[in-house]
C-alpha cells in the first residue's frame, strides 16, 4: 500500500510539475501576444497621425490656394476698375475725335 501510495504521489508530482511548466508557457505566449498587439496598436496609431496630419496639411494648402485666388481676382477686378476711370477721365470729345481718325487711318493703310 505504502508503494501505491508514493507512485501515486509521484505521479500527481509528476503532473503538478507538467502543469506548471504549461503555465509558464501559457504565460510566456500571452506576454507576447499582448507585445504584437501593443506593437501593432502603437503601428496603427501612428499611420492614424500621420494620415490626418497629411490631411491638415492638405486642407491648409488648399486653403491657401482659395485665398490667393481670391486675392488675384481683386486684384484684376480692382485693376480693371482703375483703367476705366484712368481711361474715362483721360478720354475727352477731342481725345475720343484723335483716336477714331488715328484707327481709320491705320485701316487705310492695310
């Protein structure tokens, strides 16, 4: 009985020992896998940063093109404006007279 006894008791050490040993690999696996996934969730993060920085940036220059557009046609428009007072105050009956017969005679010659 007494030989029983200490087979079964080795056995049963036997498998306290196997199991521990599976616990520690179990745990073992668990930290790397939790590693992959903090590696891949700090990968993820930093591509999400990235893109919408690049979409930031982006969206600034875009606006930057919409505000020198904006001031380039002022700009004509402003310019424009000028020449047509410059002109109209330039251009009186006599002026208006001297630039007809200037073009008419230009148009004889061709």
């Amino acid at each position: 009985l007494r030989a029983e006894a200490e087979a079964l008791k080795a056995e049963y050490e036997a498998k306290a020992r196997d199991a521990d040993r599976e616990i520690a690999e179990l745990h073992a696996a668990a930290e790397r896998q939790a590693g992959q996934i903090v590696a891949q969730a700090q990968a993820d993060a930093e591509a999400l940063v990235a893109r919408h920085q690049a979409m930031a940036e982006d969206k600034i220059a875009a606006a930057e093109r919409h505000a020198i557009e904006e001031v380039r046609a002022r700009a004509a428009t402003a310019a424009a404006a000028a020449a047509g007072r410059l002109i109209a105050e330039g251009m009186g009956g006599e002026a208006d007279r001297v630039l007809i017969d200037g073009t008419i005679e230009s148009l004889k010659t061709h």
